[in-house]
C-alpha cells in the first residue's frame, strides 16, 4: 500500500449498494477525513451518517494483524502452507463436495473472481457461495425468468425524472440514504409523487405521500390486483407485450385468480379499499414510474413470486428501460453486483453464465481448468445444514460473520464446531463465526488497505483504492487465495503479481467468446494496464469494445435476453397463509437501522453513529403492547423455536397486527445480547434459496428485573 500521499484518494464508500463516491485525506496518523466525492456520478458529493462517519472508523482497534494457526502466530508461509494442506487431504478423501468458500457482499470484485476461479475451475467444487445470497438472490431468480438474464433494466438518474415512485419493502430513507435523498429532491424540484409498501411504519413510510401498510407477505396480492386493473382499465401496453413477451395471458389469468378486483386485493392485502384504488389509480394515469424493491420483497419464502409480480406490472405495460420509469432492485451490499458478474453464487458459473454445458466449457477453456464444477453448489442454508451433517468437511469464511447473520445462527455456530479445517480471514480478531472454532485466521486488509472494484445497484463499477499504509501482516483475499493456488499446483493460473490483473482477466473473460452475443461484458476494460487501472472512473457495464461509455438502459425496445429475445411473464403463486401457531401468535421481522451496518464491526467505532440508536431493541405497535403489558422502555423476552432473546421495548403507533420488530446488528456469545440471527427461521424461497427473515413465528413475554 501507498504511503500517505498529500492529495485526497477517490475511492468508494464500503457499506451499501449505492456505491457513493468519496474522497479520504490521509491525517499521516493513520487515519483519513472522508468526505463525498462531488464528481462521483452515484452521490455528486454526498454522503450519508454512515458514510460521513467512515475517518472515525479506521483504528486498528480490534483488528486481526497477524496469521494464526491453532491459536499461535505463525508467518504467512505457514498458514498459506496449513490451508492448502487443509483443503488437499480433504479432497483427497471426501472429493470435492466436501469442500466450500462462503464469501461476501463486502469483498471487493477481484477477491470473488479468485475465489470463484479456484473453487469452480480447479478444485472442482460449485459451493462458493456468499451472504448475498441473503440479500438479492430472489432479486437475481426473478430478474433471470423474466428477462432471461440478471439485468437491472435502469439507471439512478430514472429516480429523477420519474413521476411516481413506489417503494416496496424498502426503508429506502435508513438503508439506502444517499438514494433516498436524491428521490426527496426530484420530489421537491418537480413534484414526484412518493409511495411505499411495508408491513412495518418505516421513517420511509412516514414521509410518503401514500403509505399502504400493507399485511406481511401479501405483495403477490397487491401486484397481481395491479396487473388486473391496468388490464381491465386499458393501460397495458398490448405492442409491447405482443412484440416482447410471452406469458402475458397466462400471468393475469393466474393474477385474476389471486386477485379478481380492488376490494379483493384489500381484503388479501389488509388495507381499506380506498387506498388500494388510490394505489391503482397512480399506477394507471402515470407513465413515468419507477418501482423500487429491496429486503422486504427478496428475503422472503415467497421472495421470487414477488419480484415476478412486480416486473410482470412493468413488462405489460411497457413501462421498462425507458427514461424514467422500470422495475429497480435496490442491492444491499456495497459489492454484491460485483459478486454476481464474477459468479459469486453457487448457482453461477462466471461473468453472468450458467452451469449449462456450453457455459461450463467456455469458461473451462478461458480458465484452462483442469477440474471444472459443471453442476450448481449448495446455496448458503443449505451449504451450512450440509456442515452440520458433516457432508462439508472443510470451509473457507471470508469477509463475513454466518455464526452471527444466517438464519438459525445458533446452530451454525455449532456446525462450525464439526469441521475437519476451518480457515477465516478477516479483519477483526474476535467475531462469533471466529469463536465457532476456526483453526485458521488469516488478516484481510480492510476498507481503506486494499485496491479493486465494486459494482453498485445501477451497474456502475467504482475503484476502491487504497490510502493507508497496510497494517501489521495483512494481505488483500484475492493474494491469499492465489498463494494457496500456488500450493495446490496451480501456480501458473494464478500468477497475478497486480489486482489490476485479476481484473483484466476478469474483464476479458467477460468478453471470451462473445462477439455479437452478449450484453454483459466488460471487455472493453481488459486491455487496461495498470496505470489505466488506477485512473479508472466510475463506469457502467456493459463496456462493451467499441460502443460508447454513455449510461444505458436495457429493453425499451425487447431485446431481451432468453433464446428468443422475449421476457416472460410469469404465473405467479400465491404465498400460502403461515400455519397459525398458538404459542408463537407473533410474527418476528429483523432489518437494518439508520446508523450501522451488519455486526458493527467497523461502524460500532463510531460514537457519533452509536448516539442515534445505542442499545438493540424490540419494537412493537401499541395496542400489541397494551395486550402484553409491554411499556416503552421496558425489557421483553421475544421467543421463537430456535431461541429467544431480552431486549428493550419500543411502543410505536399502531399495532393489532401481531408482528415485532428487532435490528440484526448486534451480536454477542448468546441471543440474549441481542444476537437476533439466533432466533429466525431457516425457511427460504424454492427458487433463490434466499431466507426468510421477515416472519419468524414469535411470542412475546415482558421481563422485570429486580431492583437493586
Ligand atoms: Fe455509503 Fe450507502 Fe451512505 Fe452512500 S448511502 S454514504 S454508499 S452507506
């Protein structure tokens, strides 16, 4: 890493999937002033609380500096040595499905391209997958049956010129600031119309100008009277669809089914009728709508469906890839488009492909791969069930904390226990998935140490660059993966001296092969060097050898991308009702709030950020509160099947619905600390595998404590 250079460093925020731009002044004491970018075409300069944050967040406080294998330092050469070991005797034994990397949203593209390289090409293992998969996956399966591949149809720039936008299970206004910022100023420069669907009465929520509270897990319903009344009033764009798409009869037959009417969808939805025909009649007198979707839609049993539902209201009446207006998928992670493009999930292959056998072999020839996965891993429940079976016998963790954040944490933790090698690499020294017993800790250079790319929600791909001198002994996760490469007798395939050669290779892998038939790739970023590399702006794929670099939206005119260049509609299914539970009446939602991200781990830092919300909480409407005589500021144990937890009571408005309310960021040695991941379901949609962390069955008890 660089010495402290005098000018600022442009580089991009590491929290969420907008992917702001910011500019870090190295202090020379070892940290930075951060402040927004104003020529990053994300956020033009400006930063949410989190990101204002990021200079008080850089000490090493905590920090994992040094390789460890059972518990004593050792030089890198001897825990690279210890893993390849690890990995050898176990393919060796078991082969190679007992064998997985789980990876992250947080990784930078070029970790991801290598570990998905040497997993999938040359240890002949498909279980790479990553906590994006409990982030955008159903996102990702509904994009893929509707339009044939994971495309985001639109740009940002369509939050500005849209006259109506509807946010679905999205608290835009906490979870995606910056964005949501620029959305309130289109409202105040030219009258946009705000609209948001949620269970849950979100800061969103309050500042909409319609609000439809609508009852969990009912967005199928919603979307699907949608789509009837847009037919029955006339406004489905019959050219498009007869142009473009298949399915469309079959879709509204099944939505009619579902939904015949707007007093039925009310009814399904739980909402006075008069809302829902205000709701349609937007939908029917604007064209220019964009509708946005993040966790409250994907991370569900039904999370597909819903997302279907949504892009089928678009496709039929055209509403897609036009300025203004289109399906929009918020990402939560800073990098988990990245993720995607390199086939960081268990069920992609590389640069957007699938397992099928002409995928499989292009990407074995680009690769050279002499031990190619030519069929789909386990998806993350899955991948850590097949642990706790002692089916995967060895793991590498990167960049993430599954004993903390998957469903069912508790009993992750306790698979972890049973492995034969456990390798993590990470930035801190003490997390739960650490404490689960890895044998192996490897120090990842963190935000701020490390140089590579990042793709945000509208596909623009930013450079993070390092600005701080690399702390103690860490090193980037794409040189560990390639080290141990190394000793696995792949050395030659894994020679990269250079991040900037990692990516061009996945630049160029992107375009193998292609010509003419694929709208993904980036190979017009492949012959960068270095330099080139370094003084990367912010881009948006495809980047394809001579088009333009301008902003681009996909399938106003068709185009899509199935065998037939059609979308399909697709026939959505209801989501069955829950199975009524008497003990556990309530339903448990868990989310982010407004000034931390995930375990805390670097935004915990932050006294600034810890004064907005300081403690983990229970929130809880209050006329459910009176019933179980939970006052503000109390304390309630909150009970589910797999665990239960104390914490503090906040009464808001509303209730009679049966559902809770607890943030995911706080974690600890037991549920008690506030560890929610311990107390949700591990149920998870068909198609995405994504889990449901929006409706564990519940009960809440409220807990006195004894004066002292
Ligand atoms: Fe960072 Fe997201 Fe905030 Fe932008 S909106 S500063 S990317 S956390």
């Amino acid at each position: 890493a660089p010495e402290a250079p005098s000018a600022p460093t442009a580089t991009t925020c590491p929290y969420c999937g907008v992917g702001c731009g910011v500019l870090a002044q190295p202090d020379r004491m070892g940290g930075a002033t951060v402040a927004g970018d104003p020529d990053h075409p994300s956020n033009f300069g400006r930063l949410c609380s989190k990101g204002s944050a990021l200079g008080e967040t850089l000490s090493l406080d905590g920090r994992l500096l040094h390789p460890e294998v059972d518990g004593r330092r050792v030089a890198w050469d001897a825990a690279l040595d210890a893993v390849a070991k690890g990995f050898r005797q176990t393919l060796e034994t078991y082969g190679p499905k007992a064998i997985a990397i789980y990876l992250s949203g947080q990784l930078l593209t070029e970790d991801y391209y290598a570990a998905n390289k040497l997993f999938k090409g040359f240890l002949g293992s498909a279980n790479v997958d990553t906590n994006s998969r409990l982030c955008m996956s159903s996102s990702v399966a509904g994009h893929k049956r509707a339009f044939g591949s994971d495309t985001v149809p639109g740009t940002y720039r369509d939050l500005e010129t849209a006259d109506l936008l509807v946010l679905v299970g999205s608290n835009a206004a906490w979870c995606h600031p910056v964005l949501y910022q620029r959305m309130l100023a289109a409202r105040a420069s030219r009258g946009t119309r705000i609209m948001v669907v949620d269970p849950r009465r979100t800061a969103t929520a309050e500042e909409a100008d319609l609000y439809l509270a609508v009852r969990g897990g009912s967005d199928v319903a919603l979307f699907s009277g949608l789509l009837v009344a847009l037919a029955d009033s006339g406004r489905i764009d019959g050219a498009f669809v007869a142009a473009n798409t298949h399915g469309f009869e079959e879709a509204l037959a099944r939505a009619r089914q579902i939904a015949p009417n707007a007093e039925a969808t009310a009814r399904a939805c739980g909402l006075p009728a008069a809302e829902v025909e205000a709701f349609f009649e937007a939908y029917r007198t604007t064209e220019r709508v964009v509708t946005l979707y993040s966790q409250g839609v994907n991370q569900s049993t039904a999370g597909v469906d819903k997302v279907n539902a949504i892009l089928n209201v678009h496709l039929a009446t055209g509403r897609i890839g036009r300025e203004g207006m289109g399906p929009f998928s918020l990402t939560g992670q800073p990098n988990a488009m990245g993720g995607r493009e390199v086939g960081g999930l268990a069920n992609q292959l590389a640069a957007h492909m699938g397992f099928d056998v002409e995928s499989v072999e292009k990407v074995r020839r680009f690769w050279g791969a002499p031990r190619m996965a030519r069929a789909e891993g386990l998806k993350a429940v899955e991948m850590f069930q097949a642990i706790a079976r002692g089916e995967i016998r060895a793991l590498w963790v990167m960049g993430t904390n599954p004993a903390a954040s998957l469903p069912r944490a508790d009993a992750v933790a306790r698979a972890l226990g049973r492995l034969d090698h456990f390798v993590v690499s990470e930035n801190m020294a003490s997390t739960d998935t650490l404490t689960a017993g890895a044998k192996i800790r490897l120090p990842a250079a963190a935000w701020g140490e490390k140089d590579g790319t990042v793709t945000n929600s509208e596909r623009r791909i930013s450079r993070q660059r390092a600005f701080l001198a690399s702390p103690g002994q860490v090193r980037p996760d794409w040189w560990a993966i390639a080290q141990v490469a190394k000793r696995l007798g792949h050395g030659e395939a894994f020679g990269w001296r250079t991040v900037s050669e990692v990516f061009r290779e996945h630049a160029a892998l992107s375009a193998f092969e292609n010509e003419g038939t694929r709208d993904f790739d980036i190979g017009a970023l492949s012959g960068l060097d270095t330099q080139d590399y370094d003084r990367l702006q912010p881009i948006q794929w495809p980047a394809r050898r001579g088009t333009a670099r301008a902003e681009r939206r996909f399938f106003a005119q068709g185009g899509f991308f199935t065998p037939d260049g059609r979308a399909r509609l697709v026939a959505v299914e209801r989501p069955s009702a829950p199975a009524s539970e008497p003990d556990l009446p309530y339903r448990l939602n868990t989310g982010r709030i407004r000034d931390q991200w995930h375990t805390m781990t670097r935004t915990g830092k932050s006294p600034r950020l810890s004064s907005h919300i300081a403690e983990p909480f229970l929130e809880i409407g209050a006329r459910d509160a009176d019933a179980e005589r939970l006052v503000d500021g109390g304390f309630a144990r909150v009970s589910t099947a797999h665990g239960d937890a104390v914490l503090r009571v906040r009464v808001v408005a509303g209730g009679g619905d049966k559902t809770l309310f607890a943030p995911i960021h706080w974690t600890g040695e037991t549920s008690s600390n506030g560890r929610v991941g311990a107390l949700v379901h591990a149920l998870f949609d068909p198609i995405s595998g994504q889990p449901d962390a929006k409706a564990t069955p519940a009960r809440v008890t409220p807990v006195a404590f004894a004066r002292q």
